[in-house]
C-alpha cells in the first residue's frame, strides 16, 4: 500500500489501494466529574444509513477534523450538539399536565449521551444542564493512520492505528 498525500485525488487512493495519516483536532469539553467528553460521529452513507452524531469519553473515538474547520469545511459539524439533542435515541424530554396526577415531566438519556450520564453521578436534569451549558473547544487529536476500503460502491477511510496526542486544556 502507498500512501495518500494531500495533493492526491481519491481516485489516486482507490486504484493505488492507499493509506493515508491525519493529524488534525478534536472537539472537547471537560465534565467536572467525568472528565474531557468529545465528540464522535459516524458517517452510515455507505451503508445507506444516517449519519450518527453523539458523544464518548475515548478520544480514539472522537471524531478528527482538520485545523480551522470552523471557518471552513465540515459544515455539519457545527451543527453536531444539535443533532445530538435532536436524536430521540439519545435524548427524550417531556412535561405535561394530566388532571388526576397534575404536572408531569420525563428525561430519558440513551446511546452515548446515556453511557456518559450514567458516569457522571447526576440527575438526568443536571446532566442535561451541564450539557447545554458545555463549553466545547477544539484540542490537538490523536495522529491516526486510515486506509481506503472498497464497499462495493463506495469507498471509505477506515482508521488502522491511532496515536493519541497529549491535550493541553
């Protein structure tokens, strides 16, 4: 296998069966009781599925996007808490008023919103008021080497190895 520069075309990639090594940012907050979260996506498209938006605690899992990709590419990334509150799997909320038992409300955590809450030691309520509240900041992500895989009709990257990087915060 060869490697894949910056200047080569994917096409390059998939008749050259390439590697490539990213470097690039993650996107963090620091939880008070857990511990840095990060952001972690997985892109279904081929496989026909949605993309996944959520949250880990692993760095190998959080998603690397490149250097100032705020004020350029990855567009939906900075809608990426968004999805994450949008996605009913994850986060499930509700009030109401029923006349036999009066004001009601729910807060149901599941997937990685879930796994991370459950660390955490809070209600579901304060959980998801640290959440909104987050300040999330790109940090230096780990060095990761990917190779392209052939679907059958399409390609993707597939990480062989990661490096974690040492955050500064």
């Amino acid at each position: 296998m060869t490697s894949l520069q910056a200047s080569e075309s994917i096409e390059d990639a998939i008749f050259g069966g390439g590697t490539r090594t990213r470097a690039g940012v993650v996107v963090a907050a620091i939880h008070p009781t857990v511990g840095p979260v990060y952001w972690q996506f997985s892109d279904e498209s081929s496989v026909g599925g949605p993309n996944y938006y959520t949250l880990t605690t692993s760095i190998d899992k959080a998603v690397l996007l490149d250097v100032g990709w705020r004020e350029e590419k990855y567009f939906y990334h900075r809608n990426h808490m968004a999805n994450v509150f949008r996605d009913g799997d994850q986060i499930q909320e509700g009030q109401g008023h029923d006349e036999e038992f009066g004001e009601w409300s729910f807060i149901e955590l599941g997937g990685g919103v879930g796994e991370i809450h459950r660390k955490s030691g809070q209600t579901e309520a304060d959980f998801l008021i640290w959440l909104r509240a987050a300040e999330w900041v790109d940090t230096p992500g780990p060095t990761r080497t990917e190779t392209l895989v052939d679907n059958g009709y399409s390609y993707s990257w597939e990480v062989v190895n990661s490096k974690t990087a040492i955050a500064t915060w």
